[in-house]
C-alpha cells in the first residue's frame, strides 16, 4: 500500500518491485498539488495499482492467504530484466524525450560519473539508452 511517495521514490521501487512477485499493490490518491502525491498518481495512472480510498478497500487489498493476489503473467522478460541495481537507478533516471548530460544524471541517480559513464555504456548497448547531441536519453526500446 503506498500513501504518499514522490515522482522517484523508494516507495514508488518497493511497489514496482512488488508488482513484479505477483503481489497485489494499492496507492491512495492526493492532492494533484502535493510533490507527496505524485508518486502515487503515477501508480495509478500506469495501472501499476490498485486505487484505494477506505479502510475497506485496504481490507480487501490485503485478502487472507493470498486470494486477491494477481493471475500469475505470463509471455516474455521485460526489458529490465538482468540489469544491475545500479542499471537500473540509471535507466530510471534517463529522460525520454529530452537529452541530460552525464553530470545531470549523476545528481539524479546518485552515482558518481565513472558509474554513470560505464552504465550508459551498457544501457547503450542493450539498446536502452541513446546519445543524442552529447546527452542521453533513454531509447524507445526502453519504455
């Protein structure tokens, strides 16, 4: 259940993570004004949750014995699938539709430049992320 999480959150990385065991994931919407909201907006608007506004919904959400878990998926990897913890704070932090330098996506992902520089290598390569005019941005392929 995610209350509150920002745009990039650790919150917003439990729930994904979650999503991807098959367990069931439930966020409660905010204000569309609050940073603290926005996190959970895009759960709900990327259909990665469940929309849970009581106690009741919550309840249900969290059913004994696993009778509200997801039908198991079923079809091919995801593109993610494999990637270093590190990859995929990177990936993360990549912007899709502009370029950001090496230096800016440091500060976003938090790693330093040398981590930064030889994980867009391997994104680049993998065909998840692309350079354009010196910045980087993550490629189509990546969703």
């Amino acid at each position: 259940m995610v209350v509150e999480a920002r745009w990039r959150s650790g919150a917003l990385n439990t729930a994904h993570h979650a999503e991807s065991l098959g367990r069931a994931v439930g966020a409660v919407p905010g204000s569309v004004h609050s940073a603290n909201s926005a996190g959970c907006h895009r759960l709900l608007r990327d259909g990665g949750a469940i929309c849970v506004t009581d106690a009741g919904e919550i309840a249900e959400l969290a059913a004994p014995s696993g009778d509200s878990l997801p039908e198991a998926r079923t079809g091919g990897n995801a593109v993610h699938d494999g990637l270093t913890l590190e990859d995929l704070i990177l990936l993360d932090a990549l912007p899709l539709r502009s370029t950001s330098s090496v230096e800016k996506l440091c500060s976003v992902a938090g790693l330093g430049p040398e981590s930064v520089r030889a994980g867009l290598g391997r994104l680049g390569l993998l065909g998840l992320a692309e350079c354009q005019s010196g910045g980087w941005r993550r490629s189509k392929h990546a969703g």
